[in-house]
C-alpha cells in the first residue's frame, strides 16, 4: 500500500487553538487575518487533494502541486501564533491599538516620527502590512 502525504495533517484547526488557549493568546483583526490565509490555503490544499484522488496515476504530479500551498498554510498559522505572541508580548494589538499606538508616537517625538526607534519603525512597519494584508482580503470577497 502507497501511503499518500495528507497535506492537512500538520497544523490542524484544533492543534492551532489549543497553542492559543494554552499560550493565552487573542484571536485579534492581525491574528484572524493570517488565519484567512490558512483557511485560503487549506481550501486550496483541498481542491488539489480532492483532484488527486480522482486522479491517482497523477498523484506524483499533485504531491509536487501541493507542496507550495502546504507550506504557505503552515507559515501563516505560525505567523497568526507570532503575531499573537507579539501582541500579548507588547501588550497592544496590531490592528485595534494602532491609532492610539501612533498617537503615542507623535506626543513622544513631538510629530517628528523620523525619531522613532528602530523597533519602534519595525513595528509601525508590521501595522501597515496588516492593515494592507485586510485590505486586501476585503476586496477578494
């Protein structure tokens, strides 16, 4: 019998929540926009595996195809627990804090954010490509 790589296996939905429960983790806009992405590549996955079973003398080929999806399912289930740990790390989500994060900033700097610290650019820099990464899940719907 061949056994047949499940592209699934790795990383299920449950697996995922218990690392959040455990970890005390939020599911923030941030958290449940990388989460978008896994569902996006879970259902992508999907389709491959569904074409490949209907398709068994094809399986080497579909095992190639599902490579990328797999992995870029897997980054972002472990970007959304990154980013949660960010986000109980700094205390402050990503999303829903970012004003009054930047508001912080300008007092700080006194409206001149080319003061900013380094991280303090980094992390700026992470709320925008959030902000971005929703937008642009927004417009897909």
């Amino acid at each position: 019998m061949n056994y047949v790589f499940d592209p699934l296996s790795y990383m299920q939905g449950d697996e995922y929540l218990a690392i959040m429960k455990e970890n005390g983790y939020l599911r923030s806009q941030a958290v449940r926009a990388y989460e978008k992405e896994v569902a996006y590549w879970n259902n992508v996955c999907k389709e491959l595996i569904k074409h490949r079973d209907a398709h068994p003398d094809q399986a080497e080929t579909y095992a190639k195809l599902l490579a990328e999806p797999t992995q870029k399912r897997i980054e972002a289930a472990w970007s959304a627990i990154s980013i949660a740990e960010l986000e109980k790390e700094q205390r402050w989500r990503l999303v829903e804090d970012a004003d009054a994060f930047l508001d912080y900033l300008k007092a700080k700097c006194h409206d001149d954010l080319s003061l900013m610290r380094e991280d303090e650019k980094l992390q700026m820099e992470l709320v925008t490509k959030i902000d971005s990464k929703i937008r642009r899940q927004k417009d897909t719907r």
